[in-house]
C-alpha cells in the first residue's frame, strides 16, 4: 500500500494529467471549488477527465482537494480516480508558498499543502540532515522536524517530547486535515517517539486514516496507519496546533 501512494505521487511534477475516471454518476463539477459554487457540467461513472491542476477548497467526503478539468470547472477530488490522497498536478494557485508568517497562524489548507511539498520531494529521513521548506527555511528531516515545517513552526523543529508544548490534545472522532496523531511526550525521545499529519479517513468507521510523515528508511511518504497505532509502551494520540487558523 505505502509503495502505491509512493508511485502515485511521482505524478505530481507534471503540469496536466489526462485519462482519470470518475467513480460514481452524477458527479457535479462547478464554477469554483466549493458546493456552493454552480454546477458547470455532471460527469457519469467511467467518464475519464484531464486535469488542468488541482487546488484546496471546500471537505467534501474526507477531502478538501478540487480537481480543475479541462472543462474549467472543479470536481472533488474523492470522485477522480487519480491513485493516491494526495496531488498529481500542479496546485492551480501556482505552489505551495501559502500566506502564513513564520511561527504564525495558519489553516489546514495550507499544513496540507506545506506537508504535501516534502512528500512530493520525496525528501529522505534523518535525524541530523535538513531540507528546506517552500520558503527555504530549513528543517530537520525527521518526523517531528517534518510536522513542524507543515505547521511552518519553529525552525528546527521541535522533537517528540517539545512538540506538545504548542498543540492540545484532542479526541479521535475530531480529527481533521491538518491535525497530527503521535506518540509524544516524556520518554518519546529518539525512537521511543513518531507523529504523523492526518491527512483524512479511509473508512466511514474511522478505524484507520491516511498520513503525510517521514519515516525512517522510507523518507517523507503518504501511509495508512490504524488508530491507536503506537512505539513501544506509548499509544499514539491526536493533537491540534494552537496557532491553527480556522
């Protein structure tokens, strides 16, 4: 599963892709990414699409990715059948830059967007290597190091143990975009400790959700991971950014 949504994210460097079907009928596609926005054109079951570029709009069905087709209107993501969570094309506002300040308030859009910028890298993991992030800022490659450049927190990064220090704990069923599950804390230090970003449920139960992490031996990937996943004696646990722009 984790080599699939790898392969699949190769995609991402190329400025159209042609050919996704749709998996369901009467899949409306609009004037802007949002169900508010007019319906340009309804797709059925089978019909393959080509994407201009994809973008972040309104969650719909566990996503919040729009796909833009050449017919110049935005279908949810959940309905093309790209092979991965995450972009296959250019993001339609031209990156992943974002408008938050260092350290600042941001939204789930944009952790989503600044996580999805290593991922697509494919940035190798270390505990003592850095990589930049959008604005070249440089981060350690870490787990830890990757959530707090998605978070586009301090700089380094804050470790397993520090970075409770700016989040609050939160419960499994509140979990969105954006938030992070981890074992974190006191004596998850080095390898006792790991957090993910959540990315988005695979089931309607919310048995197991997607990621965005970086993991030692396999870098900065996309993952599917169950809930109450844990290292050692520590059971992971969802937290949310308190500098998190709702």
């Amino acid at each position: 599963m984790l080599a699939s949504f790898t392969l699949a994210l190769a995609a991402m460097a190329s400025v159209a892709s042609a050919g996704y079907p749709i998996k369901a009928d009467d899949v409306n596609c609009r004037a802007g990414p949002s169900t508010d926005d007019d319906v340009v054109t309804t797709y059925s079951e089978g019909t393959e699409v080509d994407l201009q570029c994809q973008t972040f709009g309104e969650s719909v069905m566990g996503t919040n990715i729009w796909d833009k087709t050449t017919d110049d209107c935005y279908v949810i993501d959940y309905y093309v059948k790209t092979g991965t969570v995450g972009m296959v094309t250019d993001d339609c506002n031209g990156g992943s830059n974002g408008t938050s300040e260092y350290q600042g308030e941001i939204t789930r859009e944009e952790i989503i967007s600044r996580g999805q910028f290593w991922v697509a890298a494919h940035v190798p993991y270390s505990m003592t290597g850095s990589y930049p992030d959008p604005q070249g800022r440089s981060y350690r490659t870490d787990c830890s190091g990757y959530v707090s450049m998605a978070l586009h927190a301090w700089a380094p990064g804050y470790n397993t143990v520090s970075l409770p220090e700016v989040a609050e704990a939160i419960e499994w069923e509140d979990l969105q975009p954006g938030d992070f599950v981890g074992t974190l804390g006191d004596g998850t230090a080095n390898a006792a400790g790991h957090v993910t970003l959540f990315y988005s449920w695979t089931d309607d139960d919310h048995t197991e959700y997607n990621t965005l992490e970086c993991q030692g031996g396999n870098g900065c990937v996309t993952d599917v991971r169950e809930v109450g996943w844990g290292v050692g004696d520590f059971t992971a646990k969802p937290y949310r950014y308190t500098r998190l722009k709702e």
